[in-house]
C-alpha cells in the first residue's frame, strides 16, 4: 500500500484522505506512540533502514554548537531539558512518553478528520494532545519528546487535505512511512478496551511564536524602521508570521491574514501568478491587494498596519508569502518582484556556513537546487550534499552520519522550504521569514544578491498520469542525454545534467527518438547551466528544470523530448 508521497499523505478529502483513512493512520501512529507493536513490524525488523530514527543507537554525538545550545538542542539536533506540558513543549526522555500532538490547517474538512484522527490514536491506548488550529512548523515545534500529526494539504486545493507524521519535530522517515503503511493495510484492532486513552487541549502556539523571535535575535539586527508586507493566504501562518515580525519590532503590513479554508484571497499555493495582489500591492498600485479579500474573524486587515494607517505598498522594504499551513515562503523585494528561491537559499546557506564554527560545515539541498547554491557556499568554506526532494531530514540523517565529529550540518533547503538544524529538525517557513528580514535590516537584500551568480532559471510542469511516470522516465535516461553529448548526467533523483559552456544542445543522430522534426537546428550550444526532469510526487506531473543563460532554448528543446517519452509511455 503507497500512502506517502514526498510530503505525508495528500489527497482529495472525500476519495483519498477520508476520515476512514485518518483513523486507521492515527490508530497506527498511536501505536507507535504506545510502544506495542504488531505482526508486521516484527517481520519488517530486520529489514528497517539504519536511519530509522526510532532505534538508532549510534556513536555519532557530538557536542552541540553555541546555536544549538542556545535553541534547547543537542549535537544531533535533539530537543534538551524539560519543557512545559501545559504549553505543548514538553520533553519526556522518549518519544514513546509524551503521546500524540495533533493539530491541523484550517481547511474545512480539518475538523471531522482530526476528530477521526484522534479517536485512531486513543483507541491504540496513546494519549492525544490537541493543539487546535496552527501552523505545521508549531506543530512540530510541539512534537519535540513525542509524536505528532498534522492535518494539512499545504498549498493544494481547498478540497484537498493530508495527514503528515512527526516524531520528536522531525518528519516520518521512509521506515517510519512504511511501518504505517502496512499497519493500515493489515487493518490493526483497537486495544483492549481498558487500555485506550483520552486527550487533553494545550496551546504550543505562544511558546513557539516566542521561540522564534528569540532564535531570530542571533541573526541580523533589529527590524526597527522596516516594513515587511506578509501574504498569509488565508492559511495559518496568519496565526504567526504578523506576530512574530512585529514583536521583533518591524511595521507589518498583513494581507489575506485570516484563516479561512477556502481561501478566498488567492490559492494556496504561492507563485509569480498567485501572488499577483501582493506584488501590485507592494509596487504601490494602490487598492490591487484587497480584490478578492474577505475578512473574517482573528484577520489582520489587508493593507492596514498595527499603527492603523492604510497603506499603499510604495513604503514595503520586503514582502513574505506563504502557503496553506506556513512551512513554504517566498520573498519579494520592494519592487514587488519575487527573488529567485535558490537565490534565497544561497543566502541563508552562505549566512549559516560563515557563522559556523565547525570544521566540516555541510548544507543538504536536493537535485533541482541551483549552483550558485554551491558556489556562495562553497566561497564560505562549506561543501554541499544532496538528497532527493521531499527527504531533507534524512539527508541531514546521512550527513551526520556518513561525517567526522567536525561536521555539522548548519542548514538544509529545497525550494522555498527551509529547514533551520540549530532551531529544529523541521521545515519552518515562518523561522525563514523572521531570519531573512533581520539579514534584510542589517544589509540591503541588493547587497546580500550582489555576490550571487543569477543565471536565468525556468520551471514547466507537463502532465503525466501516475501510471506512466516509470515508464517516461526510463525512456529520459536515454533520450535526454543524447540532445546533450557533453553533459555530465546523473539519475539517483530524476535525469539531471550539468552543462559546461559549448556543450552542444543536439545529437545528429537519434531525432526520432528524442521527438525532433525534421531539418530542426540541432548545432545550438550552450551556455552553460543544468537541467533536471524528475516527477512530482504528490500531483501527475513531470517537473522540468532549467538553469542556463540560454534557459529558452534549452528549456524548448528538453519539452519536446519529455513530451514525446510521455506520449510513446501512453501509446504502450
């Protein structure tokens, strides 16, 4: 049974993640919290993953760095000292102490599967802490000593939603995914009926806000004399991202800032055309950021600052977006034009190499992640490792281990979502927003780009049923490279290559294979770059990626050959 894809379990809420499915996956997941097992994790034991985080006993601790120390964590990332039960923070000695925090997004189908949710994990004799409505990086921030689940679809469609696992904040890991899969295919019983559990209301969302104002103080300088725009999307990092900017002292400018599950102001998901609104709005087209807006109950008025002043965007210094659930964030300058997200990452992955003081200081990327990423950190005196898409924690897993005792992994990144060692084990959109504006305060965000090698960069989605995926890409391997014979090619995480400057852009042989029309240019070259196919794992995709000065043509040209796999896959 294949339940997870690269970010939990997503789905349309009546066909996929029905409340039938949430309580069979919380009665799995309250297994684990109860520490019992069945059947088929006695089968699977000795096939689990050594980075299977649930029995990992190795010899790779270290001392914690002063960030970390300074966070509440240990060398490898984990949580130290007691935390308080009553705000959600609690760290017992095992995950197995502390039961089960869950929460979810404001979705209108939240609240009937978290109730289903919750009755899986107690029916499994584990104890379920509500955390209500929040964002997933609070969540998580919650499930530090324990387990916990969110109820979010992140940035897909309103009628959507998912499931995602957490333990001790760190995402389910594969071993951890398959142990649920098979729990829920067996279709486990309850527990006897005297060992079932109840729950209990907490409120982990203060203790987070606080945490995070505090680990941003580290960075930059204060945002006293900013002003910060944040498009929260009608999702929960309304409840946060406003909140956390403010009490670091910048003047907020919050749109779509009520939570609202049919998202009314603009879809979920943040790109160039979905943010429309906001970036009329900070490049001072007075009135564009309230199309569409309805307001509601705990909002932040659009265009409307703390100080009650209306605002036409001409004095935004930055603007933040965010998805659904707030783990995604995209950041605009003061033109309202959206910087590069690899530009972003290069950033912060530059800021955290420099601040580190160990002697093997590494960042976790994934495949689709621009050089430039490399070269600032790299320049900084920090190597790169990559990981698929959607296993940034197992990356850091990898790294850690696979590292001396002077490694540490000091930040991880894939596109737009961010993951911050020292703070926690988690993808934190809201920790990015709070430490990006502080750099943003303390140096120009023209000063902090001005190192970074920006070449042109273009991403395509071209459809493709699920059950031609395999297929298409098999084909890719070969195809792909015969356009470019220079390139370097890769294919643990898709068909990626890397181009030097000259590198032909066609093949004189093999035009109907790779889908070339007859008497097509093929002595084009390169400028340089790389190019990544690889497919989506949540939605029927196969996602393009291009980075090269001569983005169109390249771009053009590996459309038509992904294309064509994609139709010779449906013809068989």
């Amino acid at each position: 049974m294949d339940l997870f894809g690269t970010a939990g379990i997503r789905g349309d809420a009546r066909e996929r993640v029905t409340p039938g499915l949430a309580l069979a996956v919380g009665r799995a997941i309250g297994i684990d919290a109860a520490g019992t097992s069945t059947s088929s994790d006695s089968d699977s034991d000795s096939n689990a993953s050594s980075d299977d985080r649930s029995s990992d006993d190795g010899d790779g601790d270290r001392e914690p760095t002063s960030a970390e120390h300074r966070a509440g964590r240990d060398g490898r990332g984990r949580p130290t000292g007691a935390g308080d039960e009553a705000d959600g923070t609690a760290n017992p000695t095992t995950a197995t102490a502390g039961g089960v925090v869950i929460g979810r997004d404001g979705r209108v189908t939240g609240t009937a599967l978290l109730a289903a949710l919750e009755a899986g994990i107690e029916s499994a004799g584990a104890r379920v802490h509500r955390a209500g409505v929040l964002p997933t990086p609070a969540l998580a921030y919650a499930s530090r000593g324990r387990r916990g689940v969110m109820v979010t679809a992140s940035h897909n469609p309103p009628a959507d939603n998912g499931i995602k696992c957490f333990e001790d904040g760190e995402e389910y890991d594969r071993a951890g995914e398959g142990r649920i899969e098979r729990r829920v295919a067996e279709r486990v019983e309850p527990a006897a009926f005297e060992e079932w559990e109840t729950g209990e209301r907490i409120e982990p969302l203060p203790g987070y806000r606080e945490a995070v104002r505090t680990y941003a103080r580290g960075h930059g300088t204060s945002l006293e004399g900013l002003t910060v725009a944040v498009d929260c999307a009608n999702g929960v990092s309304g409840l946060a991202t406003p909140q956390v900017l403010r009490a670091l002292g910048a003047e907020v400018v919050a749109l779509h800032a009520n939570v609202d599950g049919f998202f009314p102001g603009r879809p979920s998901k943040p790109t160039a055309e979905t943010l429309g609104d906001l970036r009329a709005f900070v490049a001072g087209e007075s009135g564009a950021a309230n199309e569409g807006y309805e307001e509601g109950e705990g909002s932040e008025a659009d265009t409307t600052s703390e100080t009650g002043e209306t605002s036409d965007g001409s004095d935004v210094d930055l603007a933040i977006a965010h998805d659904g659930d707030g783990d995604r964030v995209v950041v605009l300058d003061g033109e309202g034009e959206i910087v590069h997200e690899d530009t972003i990452v290069a950033i912060l992955a530059e800021r955290y190499t420099r601040a580190s003081d160990a002697g093997d200081p590494v960042v976790v990327t994934t495949p689709n992640a621009s050089s430039r990423i490399d070269e600032r950190v790299e320049a900084a005196g920090g190597r790169i490792e990559r990981v698929q898409l959607g296993a940034l924690h197992e990356g850091i897993a990898a790294a850690r281990e696979d590292g001396t005792e002077e490694t540490s992994v000091v930040f991880a990144a894939e596109p737009w979502k961010h993951i911050h060692p020292a703070f926690g084990p988690w993808i934190d959109g809201v920790v990015s927003a709070a430490v990006v504006s502080r750099l943003v305060a303390d140096a120009d965000l023209d000063i902090l780009r001005g190192p970074i090698a920006e070449q042109p960069y273009e991403k395509t989605e071209v459809d493709c049923p699920d059950d031609r995926k395999r297929d298409a890409m098999d084909r890719l391997e070969t195809r792909l490279p015969e356009i470019f014979p220079g390139a370097t090619v890769t294919t643990e995480y898709g068909v990626r290559l890397d181009m030097d400057a000259g590198d032909g852009a066609g093949a004189e042989s093999g035009e109907a294979e790779t889908g070339a029309e007859d008497g097509e240019d093929r002595d084009e070259t390169v400028a340089g770059g790389w190019v990544l196919v690889r497919p989506s794992g949540t939605e029927p995709y196969l996602r393009i990626y291009v980075e090269s000065e001569s983005v169109g043509a390249v771009r053009d040209r590996v459309l038509g050959v992904v294309e064509s796999a994609i139709g010779d896959a449906e013809r068989e």
